[in-house]
C-alpha cells in the first residue's frame, strides 16, 4: 500500500469523495491529526530538523546577546514604522 496527501479542489470534492467510497476496499482516508492541529506542521518539522541539524555541525549562526537584543531592537522599530499609518 502507499501513502499519498491528496489536494482537491471544492468542486470536485464530493466527485472524488464518491470515487473513494466505491472503492473501499482498496482506498483508505485517513485524516492526519498533525495537519488538524496545525496546516504547516510538515513544513515547520522539516525547518526544525534543518535548523538542528545546522547546530550539530557548527554551520548555524549563533548571535551574542547584544547583537539579538539589537537585531530585535531594529526589527520592532521596522514594524511600528510601517503599521504606524
């Protein structure tokens, strides 16, 4: 058997629901709860493995806490500045 995420669109939705249910005995739906709690939960699994991986082997950039506290700093001005109209 192989595992598939399917996207279909809303109108053709209940066509393939249709198709599916005739076929019961060799398609399975399944919902993924990971992807109920949070639609991106792959993508951030994915960013998270990568991002650990880059602390493992000295390659992910690490910022002392007064380059982070201004990094911030900056990054909160950039957004009053912007949503301030």
């Amino acid at each position: 058997m192989h595992t598939l995420t399917v996207k279909v669109q809303d109108s053709v939705f209940q066509e393939f629901l249709n198709f599916v249910s005739k076929r019961k005995e060799t398609i399975e739906i399944e919902k993924d709860k990971n992807l109920e709690y949070d639609p991106f939960f792959y993508e951030r699994k994915k960013q998270l493995q990568q991002d650990l991986e880059e602390i493992d082997n000295g390659t992910a950039e690490m910022l002392t806490q007064e380059q982070y506290d201004n990094e911030m700093n900056s990054f909160f001005k950039e957004l009053k500045l912007k949503y301030a109209n």
